[in-house]
C-alpha cells in the first residue's frame, strides 16, 4: 500500500501534514508492506495553479493508494474515489506519527476540520 499526504515540507516523515490539501507544497509517499514502512518519497507538487482533478491525478500517477490529510472538499474527495484512491480527512501532525498511527489503526482524526478551514475562510475573506 502506498500512502500520499499533503506535506508543508520536504523533510519526508518529520514533515508536518498540510492544513491545506489544495496548496500543499509536497507529497510525502509512504510505501507499506507487512505493517512496516518500506520506502519514504517526496515530491513537488509539479504545479503552482492546479484545476479540478489535477492533484488526484498527480497522486495516482504516483502510485497513491490512499490520502491522508487535514482538510479537502467535496469534490477532491470525489475525483480521488473515481481513481479507486481512498481518502483519510482530519489528520494532522508528524507525517511519521501519522503513518505510524495509521499502521496500527489507531489514527485519531479531527472530527472538526470542516469547521476549523471554514472559520479560517471567513476571517480571511473579512481581513
């Protein structure tokens, strides 16, 4: 299994998950076999303006099985599920804490997110 997350740096598993799916500077790809991690790859998100579709695709030409990440919508969620590519919403912290979490299926996700990004928006938008 390989697992694609949303990372704000390119440090691979002491990166921090991003809040932000969409504008998520890398991918840290975790590939999982027997329970153990195999292999850790970063790459750049290859485009600084993305449209509808563009990241899902991106992740499953490389080869992401499932994403993990803060906060997504709707409609990512949906073009993710049409490539057969599992979604994971709410996570955040340490990419490595979250894999290892994950591995023993034992993540704990924020049940709020939606709330959270939606809030962020608003105060923005009245800045």
């Amino acid at each position: 299994m390989r697992l694609a997350i949303p990372s704000v740096s390119d440090a691979g598993l002491e990166s921090e998950v991003s809040g932000h799916f969409g504008r998520s500077p890398y991918y840290t790809f975790v590939e999982i076999e027997d329970g153990k991690i195999k292999n850790v790859e970063v790459v750049p998100v290859p485009y600084e303006e993305h449209g509808p579709g563009d990241l899902p695709d991106f992740v499953k030409e490389h080869g992401g099985d499932v994403v993990i990440a803060y906060g997504m919508g709707q409609r990512a969620v949906d073009f993710f599920r049409q490539l057969d590519v599992d979604v994971v919403t709410g996570a955040m912290g340490r990419i490595g804490d979250v894999v290892d979490a994950f591995i023993h299926n034992m993540l704990d996700v924020d049940p709020y997110w939606k709330e959270k990004i939606e809030k962020e928006k608003k105060e923005k938008d009245e800045c």
